[in-house]
C-alpha cells in the first residue's frame, strides 16, 4: 500500500510541474508575439536598452547605434569594432525610442559600461 501513495504522490507532483511550465509557456509565448505584431506595426516605443555606440568627428557625435541583447556581448562586439575602426565606440545602456528592434533615437545614456 505504500508504494501506491509513493507512486500516486509522484504522478501528482509531475502533473502540477506539467502544468506550472505550461502557464510560463504560454507567457512567453504571448510576449514573443506581442513583439512580432509592434514589429510588424512599426510601433515606436520608449524603453531602456543596451546599446553599441559609435562617435565620429572632433567633437565627437553619434552617428551609429545598435541594440545588444547583454552587456557581456555589447563589450565584446566593442573591442571588435575598435579593432577594425578608428570611431570612438562605448556600450551603455540608454533610454532609446525602439521601433522594429532597432534604436531609432537616443533620448539620454543612463550608464556607460566598460
């Protein structure tokens, strides 16, 4: 008789996590979607992002800027950049309208990362 309740306690513990994963399933789905349809949309949105950017000229302007998904591969694809290039580079996170996942204009660095 025991090992029925092991065996019936571990079926119901295996349906609960069955159903937990799917509920945060579904979240993720929805937010994924919701992100192709602003794409699709062209909503322009204001939001704090990571970005690479690149300053040209003396003083130097912003000319180029572009969305990184994490500090760590903003600073790498820096070092990259400042390898092949004479422009100025820097990663920050910034207050940027976005639109389609691209920066559309920078609003105002909130922290440089180096």
């Amino acid at each position: 008789m025991g090992k029925i309740k092991i065996i019936f306690a571990i079926v119901i513990i295996y349906f609960i996590y069955k159903g937990v994963t799917a509920i945060m399933d579904f979240d993720l789905a929805v937010t994924k979607k919701a992100q192709k349809i602003e794409e699709l949309a062209d909503i322009e949105k204001e939001s704090t992002v990571i970005g690479l950017m690149m300053y040209l000229g003396e003083p130097l302007e912003l000319k180029e800027h572009l969305i990184m998904s994490s500090k760590s591969k903003c600073l790498k694809n820096k070092e990259t950049a400042e390898l092949t290039s004479n422009a100025y580079y820097e990663c920050a996170e910034v207050n940027a309208v976005v639109k389609g996942g691209k920066i559309i204009s920078v609003i105002e660095e909130i922290k440089i990362f180096e």
